[in-house]
C-alpha cells in the first residue's frame, strides 16, 4: 500500500507534540484538547495516592492527570479516564476473561481454549480446531509472545520452545487462526470514532532500490509522522527470517509494486503501519465494536480489536478490548484521515465544554512535569489557556542589542506581562521579538520596552509589524540561540 500525504490537525504539529513519546503522548493530547477548552489541567507526581485508577502495575509518571470544570473533575491515566471501572480494566487484561463474558452476550470470538506451557494436549488440540493457529499469552500486552498463523505441528512446536525460552508466562492461549484485515476500532460512548488497520513492517518495491535502501527510505517517511518518528523498522533476526522466506534478502532488488512483508506481527512500535479504515468498515462492524463494549461493565470508552471476514465486510471476531488503549497513532495515521480521539472524550467526559472555542496556545509538556520528575512537586497546575481574540506583533530591533543582555531582559519583560512568544537573534546585530496575547494594549505598548533595553544595549529603531499566527503558539516566552529555543 502506497503511502499519501497525510493532512495533520492544525493544531497538532509535529512541534505541538515534539519529544513527547509513548503512553505520555496519549496522556498529553487529551490532557491538551481540555485544557484548550477552558478547563482547569493539573499533573500528579509519580506514585501519588490521588490515583485511584489502576494503572496496570506501572509508573503514572507524566501519565497521570485530572481536567476540572466549575461543576465536576476528572481524573485520568494515560487514555484512560475514571468513568472506566477499575475491575474492568482488569478484566480486560484477562484475555479469556474478557473473551467469557463476550461469548455469554453473544459477541463472536476465536475458537481457542487455555494451556499450562508443558501441557502435551497443545497439538492435538491445534490438530482438531484446523491450523493455522495462534498462541498467545493470558495476560500481555503491545504483542508481546503473540505467535500467529501457525501453519502445521513443526511450526507450533517451535513456537512454544520460542515461547518458553523467551517469556515467563506459565500458560498460553491456542486459538484458531482467522484470515482478514485485523482493526483496532475506539469506540467512545455509542459511536466508532477512530478506525486503523495496522499493517506489518513492510516495504513496495520500485524495481531499482534493495530492500536495505526501500528500509531507509520508509523510515525517512516515518521520522516526518510525529507518532512514528520514534519507530522505525530495524534490521533484526526475525527481518531477515521474513525476507528469507519470502526468496529475499536485504540486497534484494523486488519489483515494482512487490509488498514485501518484514515482520507477521502488526505491532507499530516495531515498523507497523497505521492505515486510517474508520470510513470502509461497514456499519455491522462498528455496531460489533460499540456491542462489545457494552457487553462489559461500566467501560465506556477503549479500544477493540476485530478481524473482520474476508468473505463477508459484515462478519468478524472480536480479538479483545483495550481498556488503556493506545490513542495516537489514530491521530497520525501514516495513511488516510486523522481522527481526533481527544475530542470525542472531552465531549464524553465534559460536554458543556463542546462548543466552546478552542485555545490556539499549546504548554510544553517535558517543562511542565520536570518537577514532578525530581519530586520538587507533588502536583502542578498548568496556567489557565488564554481565552478569546489573540492579537500579535513582531517587533525588530536593530543597534547594540546582541550579547548585551538585551533578549533576557526583554524575556522578563514578557512573562511579567504574561506575554508569550519569543525573540531571536538576525543578521546586522538585530533582535526580532514576537508578543502575542488576549490583552491588545500590553502588546502595543511593548514597543516602549524594546527601545528601553537592557543597560548595556542602545536601541537605535524598533520595526513594528502585526504578526500573523499560522502555527500554534507555546504559552511563555522562549529565546532561540543558534536556532534553538530556550524557555
């Protein structure tokens, strides 16, 4: 499948979201979308006994956040807010458990059934259900000791001799294999918001490059996705196996069009690609994500993996539910339309707040939780997003105003204004400023500052221009050194 270019939101640049990776990217962007709505943003310090949320036996560091309102607040934990129940976020973590309570309400799933690790029945019951099978661990998570499309009893052999010797799990799942585009859908209330089809690691061949530089040149695509940036395909064992298999190896030349498929699992931390299908599923498989969602309890939002039928767009078995699913790759898809999953849950979760207008300022993330890293806080609260019309100049300084203390001095002037923007040094020992903010006069009349300076600096003439915003703009004030900014 050919790449195309990919319209992100405007207000999710690649900037926006920049060193911000992981769960703590899902974190951020609902964190965000709140937060540019008004509502009040706070950030919890690691092991804080606020959390009342189950947090799958890891760190809420940068992950664990509350949004408030006058009349209510809400708490939440990477993509996962508190009207989820806890006991269902446990549930969904046992995946046979889940997979009960599925089949009890009539929701279709995998043929498949339990076993201790050295248990002998495995392959006899692989024979009976028909391969290709899969096997799977009861509790992992992000594929982990997933092995599929098995294909005879040597094969499965091997893999639980693999899976043995790499994982601790004491028991697996074996389940009948189902041929079909695999989805991961976000439902969030009564409606499908987000659909992806994750796609191995693979290549297309152009019929000149190898496979080593069709690899390159996927990941340069890759780095330009803020999600994916941080996931490329590397050139492992299990690459080379794949290739090897296919007749390939990495200074293979494939032909035009050839997909070559680098890995069988779709895992995108490992090279997968997110494809946006939100709009080709048919309205029986979305119906099938929301209807597994209600046939748990008190879980109105996260994701559900389905494969759907190759015979039929209108059939499919439900794989699990992800009650702490992963968010971001449905807003940077590699392919297809972005969906904005935050939105959806602050109209969830807040829908006083849905036609409110947006804030068009963004805060630093890594800068906000810093103390909370070191412990210097317990919690912190973001400044209040400014509201309503922003106006915007930049101004250009010109004389002795570079390495005279001139740009810090104009900085401190700016945050005591609660000003935001940045300056910079030009050519010709000048300085460019930009101030923006809700309030026209302290704009205006920050002129006057930049002709006084700093004591060591002598202004001679200030260029005054309105400045148009086309990008989002940090709250704070940053000095860029060496086209670098600083806050």
């Amino acid at each position: 499948m050919n790449q195309t270019n990919v319209k992100l939101f405007p207000h999710l640049t690649k900037k926006v979201v920049s060193d911000i990776t992981g769960f703590k990217l899902d974190a951020y962007l609902i964190a965000l979308e709140g937060w540019r709505r008004g509502l009040e943003l706070k950030w919890y310090k690691d092991e804080t006994e606020v959390c009342k949320l189950d947090r799958l036996n890891s760190s809420t560091q940068g992950k664990f956040f509350s949004l408030s309102s006058d009349s209510q607040v809400h708490y939440f934990f990477r993509s996962r807010g508190d009207k989820v129940a806890n006991k269902t976020v446990r549930i969904c973590q046992d995946k046979e458990k889940t997979k009960d309570i599925l089949e009890k309400k009539g929701i279709p799933t995998p043929m498949g059934k339990v076993f201790n690790v050295d248990d002998e029945n495995v392959i006899r019951y692989a024979s009976d259900v028909g391969f290709p099978v899969v096997i799977k661990p009861i509790k992992g998570s992000m594929g982990k000791g997933v092995y599929t499309n098995i294909q005879n009893k040597d094969e499965l052999r091997n893999a639980i001799t693999d899976y043995r010797s790499r994982f601790k799990y004491t028991e697996f799942a074996v389940e009948k294999h189902y041929h079909g585009n695999e989805y991961r859908i976000y439902v969030v209330g009564d409606k499908v918001v987000g659909a992806t089809n994750r796609i191995p690691a693979n290549v297309i061949g152009d019929g000149e490059s190898s496979i080593t530089s069709l690899i390159k040149q996927k990941n340069k695509e890759r780095r330009k996705n803020p999600y994916l940036a941080p996931k490329p395909i590397k050139v492992d064992y299990e690459v080379l196996h794949m290739l090897k298999k296919a007749g390939y190896d990495k200074d293979s030349i494939p032909p035009k069009d050839d997909q070559v498929f680098l890995r069988e699992k779709s895992n995108l931390s490992s090279g997968g690609d997110p494809i946006d299908a939100t709009d080709q599923l048919s309205d029986e498989i979305k119906q099938l994500a929301v209807d597994a969602l209600k046939a748990l309890p008190s879980i109105p939002h996260a994701g559900v993996d389905i494969i759907v039928d190759p015979t039929s767009k209108k059939k499919g078995v439900v794989l699990e539910a992800n009650a702490t699913a992963e968010i971001a790759f449905h807003m940077f898809p590699l392919s297809g339309k972005p969906r904005d999953i935050p939105e959806a849950m602050i109209d969830y979760y807040f829908p006083e707040t849905v036609r409110i207008k947006r804030s068009y300022f963004y805060f630093d993330f890594n800068s906000i939780i810093g103390p909370l890293k070191t412990w210097a806080a317990e919690v912190i609260e973001v400044p209040k997003s400014p509201s309503g019309y922003i106006y915007a100049k930049k101004y250009t300084a010109s004389g002795k105003v570079q390495n005279v203390g001139y740009m810090n001095w104009i900085r401190r002037q700016a945050l005591k204004r609660n000003l935001s923007g940045y300056s910079q040094k030009l050519e010709d020992n000048k300085v460019e400023i930009v101030v923006a903010s809700t309030n026209q006069k302290d704009v205006d009349e920050f002129v006057e500052l930049c002709y006084k300076g700093s004591k060591k600096s002598r202004v001679d003439d200030v260029l005054q221009q309105q400045w148009k915003i086309d990008n989002p703009l940090k709250i704070g004030f940053e000095m860029v050194i060496d086209n670098k900014r600083e806050k």
